[in-house]
C-alpha cells in the first residue's frame, strides 16, 4: 500500500492542457427545420471540424443533430448539451453528452460552455439562446441564406446598448470563418462579466426598451 503522506504530486511536472474552441450551433429543430437548413448545418459541422473546433448542439434533431453530424463525417469532436435528465435521449452524433435535466433553461449552458455561436434557420427557442449570447457578449454569427430567426436577426443589434453585432454570412464556410475570426481576436478579459450589475442598473434607471438596429457587417 502507498504512503500518500510522502508523495508529493503537487510539485509533479504535468504538461497543462490547452483548451480547444468550443462553437455552439444553434438553429431549428426536426419540427420546423428545412432540408436546406439541415444542409447547411451538416457543412457548418463539417467545417468546425477541418478548422479543429469543438462542436456542440442542443443535442435534438434538425439543426442540432446535422451540425454534430456533419462534424463525425471530418471526425471532429462533439458535445450535446441535452434539456433532459436522460443521457441516451440525444441524437447519434455526440461523443459526449451533458445531461442537464433543467428543460430549456439549458440553452444558458449551450451559450455559457461555447466561445462562440453559429445560427442556422430557428424559431423562437433560437432567438431565446441568441439573445442570451447577446446579454453575455459572446461573438454570434447568423447564416442568413437559411432563412428563418436567423435571417431576422442579421447585421443586427438587440437593443440600444449595441453589445455584440450579430454578423450575417451567406455560405457555412464564410460562418465558421467569421466566428473563429471573432474568438481568436477575443482575450479572457472580454469574456467577463463584471458589468453585469451595471447594465441592469442603468437600464432600470432609463427604462430602455428593446429596439432592433441595423448594423451592417463591413468585414
């Protein structure tokens, strides 16, 4: 039997590791998502992959599913982050699985967990989590060619703070450009949420209404 007491690990020499870009695909689900949509999200998974990111999804169907479908056909990596408590109720794409158990309060986890967000298509659940991308500054790229929440919310601000532009793209190639163009220009300060408390405090005081801006992508 080992004596713990004279081992000293804490001073064992470990490489550390390095973390890999983690992207979330949002978009629509096997009820309302398109044949294009599901295409596009198939070649947007494909591309994470070639580019070494992670790819993470709801872990549905429609969007969510083609997007870590399309990233196993490059062998890329794949995390679902599921509402349910259940680990084998997720599609059968993902290498691994988050099993929340919290419903669709999850989408916070999809949007916390990711250094940035590709939407594809969507309905109102897509506009939920990418209007949480916006409150927590995360970068958010927009597929515009599939139509949609997301071609809605192109080349857009949420509200009068202008805190994140959502860029739109025509093609899954240019989205995955843009969004790993906008992480790695991103250092660990701009991921912090220290202002918070401020934000909510002036907008209490002003009493700000959501109001859409247009916000022209000149990249």
């Amino acid at each position: 039997m080992k004596k713990y007491s004279k081992l000293d690990y804490a001073n064992e020499k470990v490489s550390k590791s390095k973390r890999t870009t983690q992207i979330v695909v949002l978009g629509s689900s096997g009820a309302i998502c398109t044949k294009e949509a599901y295409n596009m999200a198939f070649e947007v998974g494909q591309e994470l992959a070639k580019k070494g990111a992670v790819t993470m999804s709801g872990g549905g169907h429609g969007v969510m599913e083609a997007s870590l479908k399309g990233a196993k056909k490059e062998k890329g990596i794949t995390i679902a982050i599921i509402p349910w408590e259940n680990l084998y109720k997720v599609n059968d794409y993902a290498d691994y699985v988050i099993a929340t158990g919290i419903g669709w309060s999850r989408n916070s986890i999809n949007i916390n967990s990711a250094d940035g967000c590709i939407v594809i298509h969507g309905g109102a659940g897509t506009l939920n989590e990418a209007t949480y991308a916006y409150m927590m500054g995360k970068p958010c790229v927009a597929l515009t060619t599939s139509g949609g929440i997301a071609e809605e919310i192109s080349n857009r601000f949420f509200d009068t703070r202008e805190t994140e532009t959502i860029y739109g793209t025509k093609t899954p190639a240019g989205a995955v450009k843009k969004i790993l163009d906008l992480v790695s220009k991103r250092s660990k300060e701009d991921y912090k949420t220290d202002k918070d408390d401020e934000l909510i405090d002036t907008e209490e005081s002003k009493n700000r209404q959501i109001k859409i801006k247009n916000a022209k992508d000149k990249s």
